[in-house]
C-alpha cells in the first residue's frame, strides 16, 4: 500500500474539488482500487492540529514511509523569503514542503499554482508566490532547479 500526503498552499483548493467529484475512476475507487493509504488530505484527513503535525514528523523521520506526496496551491514565500505569510503546524508552509518532497519517493504538483505559481504569482506577487517547479516560466521555483528536470 502506497502512503499519500496532500498538502495545500495559497489560494487553492479548486483541485481538491475537482478530484473530490471524479466519477470514474472516483476517489473512493482511487484509494480502495490501487491501494493508496491517505495519511492526511485537508478535507479527508480525521486528524487535527497536534495530531497531523505528528504524523508528518513521523514521515521527515522515516518512521511512516511516505510515497507520494501532494501539492496543490502556490508556494507562499512572503515576507521576505520567510514563508511566515503561510504557517501550517507550527511552521512556514514551505518549510514542510520542502523537507517532505525530500522525503517521498513521488512528488506531485497539481495544478497551476502548484507547478507554475499560478495567479497568486503574478505581478506584482506580493505574497512572492512560485511553483514547486517553476515560477512563471522560469525554472526551478520552491523545489530548485534539479526538480524543474522532470516535468
């Protein structure tokens, strides 16, 4: 059983929607068909604050394996490069990111925002938006410019 972690960033969650409505194959058929164990998805997930930043330090320490690991949403670096405009768990949401894509075996940018920045990085980008991959057309974005190899 593969192990999935779906994370959201800024401005997003118009994925979620989308594969929460999928008709064939539906999510349901998604996790009980291929044998996807979700550990944590911000609209499926049962766990809650202390509970999920657990989990997913049990995931950066190894001891839960995580397989795929899921984006959506930009990548939200304001102000500054801090990433304090976007806290998840304790942290600048691009602090898990990164250190979770270092982890998984698969890493998936869904959408626009997730792989492109999307809207949210569009000047005058206030809120210094980017993509796991690329910011606009410009590789390298959150993940660096190894991660912009594969696209």
């Amino acid at each position: 059983m593969a192990n999935l972690l779906w994370l959201q960033g800024g401005a997003c969650s118009g994925n979620t929607m989308s594969f929460l409505n999928a008709e064939e194959p539906s999510a349901c058929d998604l996790v009980t068909d291929f044998g996807i164990n979700v550990l944590w998805h911000p609209s499926l997930g049962l766990e809650l604050g202390e509970n999920v930043k657990v989990m997913m330090e049990k995931c950066l320490s190894g001891e839960i394996p995580l397989d795929i690991f899921v984006f959506e949403g930009s990548v939200i670096n304001a102000p500054n490069g801090t990433g304090e405009w976007n806290r998840f768990c304790g942290r600048p949401m691009k602090d898990w990111v990164a250190d979770l894509s270092a982890k998984a075996q698969f890493v998936v940018a869904i959408g626009d925002c997730a792989t492109w920045g999307g809207i949210p990085a569009t000047a005058p980008n206030p809120s210094e938006s980017e993509g796991l991959q690329f910011l606009k057309r410009a590789k390298g974005g959150a993940l660096g410019l190894a991660s912009a190899l594969v696209v």
